[in-house]
C-alpha cells in the first residue's frame, strides 16, 4: 500500500499477523536490519535511491498464482555497496535546489571510484522463477590502453 514505508515497522503490520511470526519477517529482524548495515558500512542501495518505493519486490511465492498478478511479494534480495561507494546517492526527485548542490559535490569527487550510479528491481518484467532479477549500475574508472 501506498505510504507503507514511511510507516513505523510495527504499523506495517496491521491485518497480517502471521506475517509477524514469519522467519525473516519479524519486526526485530527488520528493525535490526538497516542497523546491521550500518554497522558493517553498507547501504542498501535500493533504498537509498528510492526511500519512498512502496510495492517493489524482489520474491513471489510460487505457492499462489495470484501473488504476483496481485503483486504480493517480498523484498527478499539487495544490492549491498560499501559507504564510499554509495556516498554520490541521493534519492530520486530532489528539488532544484539540491540537484545544485548534487551537481557541485558530484563535481568536486569525480575521481571517487567505483561508485553506484543506479539500483533497481526489474519486477515488471515477466518472471521465470520465483525471483525478480535485481542490480546496479556502477561508474569505474576507464582502463587506459
């Protein structure tokens, strides 16, 4: 549902009560979560980009065939990136405003590589497993000849 990100992780779970039982699915595994990458220094590259992305998932059980034409899924698989990697990100739809200072900083560090430029979970796409593909774009430096 739309806005369900924003939402504290407790509320997130209104109606689904199973769901809290679930290996995996508990509210302390998922409040731990973010709190263990950044302990480790990883971003959540998706997120990062996208932090407002409501209904984007990665996993549809195989076990109903309405679960993807319905789209309930999980977020099951990441791309993970180190901070210094991940330091250029900045969500998508910014103001004016901070597209200047994005274009500044991203000026003065065009030397910081390898770095993600682009995260995203192609569940759009007609699936052949039970997971959507995810990925990154990354910038590395040009291989001189």
């Amino acid at each position: 549902p739309d806005g369900l990100a924003e939402k504290p992780i407790a509320d997130q779970y209104t109606g689904l009560t199973a769901a809290k039982k679930s290996a995996g699915l508990t509210p302390e595994e998922r409040e731990s979560f973010p709190k263990m990458l950044e302990e480790a220094g990883l971003v959540d590259t998706f997120r990062a980009i996208h932090p407002d992305a409501t209904g984007v998932f990665s996993y549809y059980s195989m076990r109903f065939a309405t679960c993807r034409p319905m789209n309930k899924g999980l977020r099951l698989d990441y791309v993970l990136a180190s901070s210094s990697m991940c330091s250029q990100l900045r969500p998508e739809g910014k103001s004016a405003e901070e597209e200047k200072t994005t274009k500044k900083e991203s000026e003065s560090s065009k030397q910081s590589l390898p770095r993600i430029q682009d995260s995203f979970i192609l569940d759009e796409d007609d699936l052949v497993a039970d997971h959507a593909a995810v990925g990154c774009s990354i910038v590395v430096k040009r291989r001189s000849d």
